[in-house]
C-alpha cells in the first residue's frame, strides 16, 4: 500500500518558535539545588575514575586471589573428592546407575591423585641407601 502524494505545509518542517520572555532573576533555592547536583555529578565522575571499571570489580570477584595456597593442595583436593563420595553421593537425588556412575568416575580420579601424591612423595624423599657425605667412587 502506498501512501499517496499529498501537499504539505511548509510551516511544518520548521521548528515553532518558541515566545522569548525577558530573562529573570533565578531564585536562589533552585539555584542551589542546581549547584549540588552539579557537585554531586562531579564527585561521582572523580570517583569513578578512581575506581576500575564495573567488569573488572565483577571479573575480580568471580576470580578471587588465592589467600591459602593449601587449598591447592593434593592432598585437599583428594579430602574433598573423599567428602564427595561419602557424604554428598549417597544423598543425591538421582537413579542409582547414575549415583553409581559418580561414584566410579570420582574414584578413579581418587585413584589417579593418590598415586600421584605417592609418587610425588617418593621423588621428594631421600633414599635411605644415598648418604650426602659418602661419594660414590664408580
């Protein structure tokens, strides 16, 4: 559907005057709501180049910084899969295949940090046979 042609007046496209009144006195209780919503805006603008910007305090606090590094620790990382599979696995509301899944895979990767840890910890272990003061004359 086409919207025909029709003639429009010329007034139309210019913007209408508006009356201009002699300029008063501007009293002084809108003056100083002005003049602190102005300092306010102010105040906020310097703080806001102080501090970082909203998606850097957000990303911040979604990757909070390691206060203890033990909570990165194997052997924590085993006592919580151990916690897992005691505690919070046999309360799941879930069919047994898949509590039972779960539990399998969690186990294996028990298996897998255990053995780790043993082998973590033989290679930091001395061997009782080496002697520091004894060199070996082969």
């Amino acid at each position: 559907m086409k919207i025909p042609d029709r003639p429009m007046p010329g007034d139309r496209y210019r913007a209408s005057r508006a009356d201009a009144g002699p300029i008063g006195r501007i009293d002084a209780e809108s003056f100083d709501q002005d003049t602190a919503f102005t300092r306010a805006v102010s105040e906020s603008r310097s703080r806001q180049t102080e501090q970082p910007a909203l998606a850097d305090r957000l990303d911040a606090l979604a990757q909070p910084a390691a206060s203890d590094s033990r909570s990165y620790e194997n052997a924590r990382s085993i006592e919580l899969l151990q916690h897992v599979v005691d505690s919070i696995l046999p309360k799941l509301e879930a069919d047994d295949d898949i509590v039972a899944m779960a539990r399998d895979i969690i186990g294996e990767e028990l298996e897998w940090r255990q053995a780790w840890e043993g082998r973590m910890n033989e290679a930091m272990a001395p061997s009782l046979d080496d002697d520091p003061g004894e060199k070996s004359l082969s």
